[in-house]
C-alpha cells in the first residue's frame, strides 16, 4: 500500500510559502450550465462505460520534492477569490480538470505555463495536479485536494497533518488496494472562508459523484458537509466509506522505537468511536510489528474519527513540524448508515514519512456491481476533542514488562498501564467501591488494580499485567466501573 504522503507531499511545502495577497481576475473559458444533479448523472453514466485509467505525465517524474517546490502558482492569478493550483511532480503527475463556477455557471481553467513561476534554472509548470484555497492576506492555505480522491485541511492551528479521502477500496488486502481519482473538480466560492468542492470520481471499481461543502472558521478549525454518490462498476470486496490517513511511528506506548530523539512521532495517537448504542470507546493507536486489521462491529454509528489527544508541546518537543498542533478529524454520518463495522488497518513503518494508519466505515452489505449507494456525512477538522463527554476519557496509555517495580519481570507478559480524568470522579478515593472491568481475548489478566493518582485531581490509573497465548496479540478491553456503572469509556488495545 503506498503512503498517502508519497501523494500528498508537496502539500506540506507549498502550503507554507509566503504569497502576494490573492488578486480578483476574470475566469477564462466558455460558460457551461452546472448543477449537482448534472454530476450524478454524468458519474452514472460514466459507470455503464470500460474504466480508462488517465494519462500521467511522464516527465513530471524528474519533478521530486525539491523542485516541485521551486514552481509557485502566480499570486496575481488567483481563482475565486483565494484559490491557487498545484503543478504536477513527481508525486502527483495526474492533470486533473478545474473549473470555476458562479450563478450555475462553470468555466474551465484551461492550463498554461504562465499560471506559474519556476526559480530560475528549474524546470517549468507540466500541468495542473490539485488545488488550494488560501487563508485570508495570503500567506497559507486551510485547504487542499491534491493526488487520487485525498484532501486534508489545515484544522484550527493552520497545521496540515492527517488526511481524508473520498473513497477507500480492498485497504489492507495486500497488492489489491484501489485509489480511485478526482479527475474534474468545479470550486464554487460561498463565502470570505467557504467553498463547495464538487468532484467527478473514476476508478476501476467504482464512479462517483462528491460535493463538499467546506467552511474555515478561525480559530475555531474547518467543516466539511460530504455528500457522496456513488455507482459500482464491479464488486468490491472491502469498501470504505469516509476514510481517514494518518501516520504513528512511536509514542508513550512503544517507546523502544524511539530511535529519533523527539520524544514522540505521530499525526493522531487514537481512534475514537461514539457508537449506535452510545458507548464511547478509545483504541490506542500504535506501530504494529506485522500489518494489522481491527474491526468495531456497529449500527448507525453516532461517530468516530482519529484524534490527536496530547497536545502538550514538551510531549514532542517539534518546533518544525509541531505534532501537537496536528488537527483531528471527527466523522458524524448523516442518516442511517445501518449495519457494519468501522474497520483500523495499520502497518510497520520506521519512518514519520509514511502514513501507517487508516481509519474507514465498511458496510456489512458487500458492494455489488450495478449498485448505487449514498453516504453523507460531516468532517470536523479541530483542535478539540469532540468525544471527551462528562465520562472520563483516557489520557496515557503506556505498556512495559510485567511484574512488580524493581521485581524479577513476569515472562511472558506485559504491563498495560491506562490513565483516565473525568468530572465523573470526583471525590471518589480506594474506598468507593470503583474498580477496573477487563477482559481479554486470546490471553489472561494475571494481576490488575484500579486507584487514584495522588496529588493528580479526578485522575485514575488502571494497572493489568496481561499474558498473550500462542495465537495472539491479546485484546484488552477495559473501563471504570462503580455500582455496575461505567465510570469511564471503554479502551480496546492490543498486547503483542
């Protein structure tokens, strides 16, 4: 599976540069009536036709991240009031087709040279590969669609980290993962800081038809209303809907991988699940030693999403890529999604270049050819937690050896240790009866305890030595629980 930052990479330099302030100009081209319904129908129609797969250009692959980064889209050509495009290079040698759309009207951005300025001595502009919207005075962008169907905004804190695509397809069925593209896209400005993106999608599994509606809210992060239509050309063995990419190389959890001297590594550091039956869970995301594949079985789920949680600097100690900055990205479905499961599939990586991670909604009803299927939903890109309710929530994770501190370790074993804080708990010391409810799949608790952290206000610490068997990892579930009552959200970690 490639990493969604071999797609996207650029996104991280250009983002950055400092611009002019973005200029108004006539958008050039014929006029042509467009609606959101007319994109159904052309993605439906493009369904009952042989997938062709679109022409890359060759020469875009001497294009790499360096001098990709020396040809700038020219500030005085704005589009829409704050929209700049992408050049192709290496990691994104796809043109797609852009459009500008005002009062039901489009008109394409026919591609020339002189959209873009190259340092001198590099090479020229060879296309157009995606597109921006640019944050007001110019100076960085909140937005931006770039390689295949991803896209990812900046959040609340003008930080770029994890990714969303439009469609995920056989992710984590080795050498059969499908990365459908935007090939057309028609930007309509709706206000200062909002826009609907609307996108043709085409791939050999699948045509679709997307409008997003994306609002920049300073301060406060980025929404995004998806609509997605989609039309199946074949069947599809593991389709995903909404998926999330992002990257953990190591954390508190595994700190043996920490070879880099940053304390910590990663765009997101948990999945988060608001289930259909109102249960809030938290699953630790982690570096696996082999690829794996979790799934939470759910119906109309309420939500879920990849979260960064510790935003505490000193954690990362980064004043360059500033991990704790990187935004969330929280899914809330539009509508009954019905019955599936939201599926984690993670892989090895020794690197923070590579996305490791990635988070989607696979339907029980398997994908057939000839079907039409709708999901809507909303992204919330911020830099608050949207699932930390009046329930404690987690805020460590960590494992080591087993066993008593200072004591022969426990062979065999591992010590999960989990931290959680919540209003919930206070006033509650050892004599309220609280405890710890674990359970384990493929493995056994051999010791665990429950208790307050001193000197720490309504924090608790959950303590378990757990002994995968032969076919693990084990599977830990666990939460606070008083009188029958759960104190807590559940955790759900493996111990390899």
């Amino acid at each position: 599976m490639i990493g969604r930052r071999e797609v996207v990479t650029a996104l991280g330099l250009l983002g950055v540069l400092p611009q002019a302030a973005a200029a108004m100009r006539t958008v050039p081209g014929k006029a042509e009536p467009f609606s959101w319904e007319a994109l159904q129908a052309r993605a439906a129609t493009l369904a009952t036709k042989p997938y062709s797969a679109p022409a890359k250009v060759a020469a875009a692959e001497a294009i790499d991240y360096d001098k990709v980064g020396s040809i700038r889209f020219r500030a005085d050509k704005t589009l829409a009031g704050g929209i700049r495009l992408f050049p192709l290079g290496r990691y994104a040698p796809m043109p797609v087709a852009i459009n500008v759309v005002e009062a039901g009207q489009a008109r394409r951005i026919e591609f020339s040279r002189d959209l873009f300025e190259a340092e001198e001595g590099h090479a020229a502009a060879l296309g157009i590969a995606g597109f921006r919207a640019m944050a007001p005075g110019g100076t960085s962008d909140w937005m931006a669609f770039q390689g295949a169907s991803y896209f990812r905004t900046a959040g609340a804190q003008d930080q770029y980290g994890l990714s969303a695509r439009g469609l995920a397809i056989n992710t984590g069925l080795p050498g059969r993962e499908e990365f459908p593209d935007f090939t057309e896209f028609w930007i309509e400005r709706t206000g200062a800081d909002a826009y609907t993106i609307y996108a043709l999608m085409d791939g050999a599994s699948v045509t679709g038809a997307y409008r997003i509606q994306s609002r920049h809210v300073a301060g406060a992060g980025v929404e995004q209303r998806v609509s997605s239509v989609l039309n199946v050309r074949r069947d599809i063995e593991r389709l995903g809907i909404a998926p999330a990419t992002s990257m953990f190389w190591y954390g508190e959890g595994n700190r043996a991988a920490a070879v880099d001297w940053r304390p910590e590594i990663h765009d997101s550091d948990g999945l988060a699940l608001f289930t259909g039956t109102g249960e809030r869970i938290w699953r630790p995301l982690n570096n696996p030693p082999h690829d794996t594949l979790d799934s939470f079985v759910d119906q109309a789920p309420k939500g879920f999403g990849l979260i960064q949680r510790d935003r505490n600097f000193d954690h990362y100690q980064d004043d360059g890529a500033f991990y704790d900055r990187r935004p969330n990205l929280w899914i809330e479905p539009q509508g009954d999604w019905g019955k599936g499961a939201v599926m984690l599939y993670a892989f090895p990586t020794t690197s923070e270049t590579v996305d490791n991670i990635v988070s989607f909604w696979m339907p029980a009803a398997p994908a057939k050819a000839g079907q039409r299927l709708q999901f809507d939903y909303t992204l919330s890109w911020t830099s608050t937690d949207p699932t930390v309710a009046a329930a404690a929530h987690v805020v460590d994770c960590w494992q080591g050896i087993a066993g008593r501190p200072g004591a022969e370790p426990v062979k065999g074993a591992r010590k999960i240790v989990v931290d959680f804080v919540g209003e919930g708990l206070a006033g509650l010391d050892r004599q309220s009866g609280v405890s710890a409810k674990i359970d384990v799949v493929r493995g056994k608790v051999l010791a665990n305890a429950a208790y307050p952290v001193v000197g720490q206000k309504n924090r608790w610490r959950v303590t378990a030595d757990v002994a995968p068997d032969a076919q693990g990892p084990a599977d830990v579930r666990l939460f606070l629980t008083r009188s029958n009552r759960a104190l807590s959200e559940t955790v759900l970690t493996p111990v390899f």
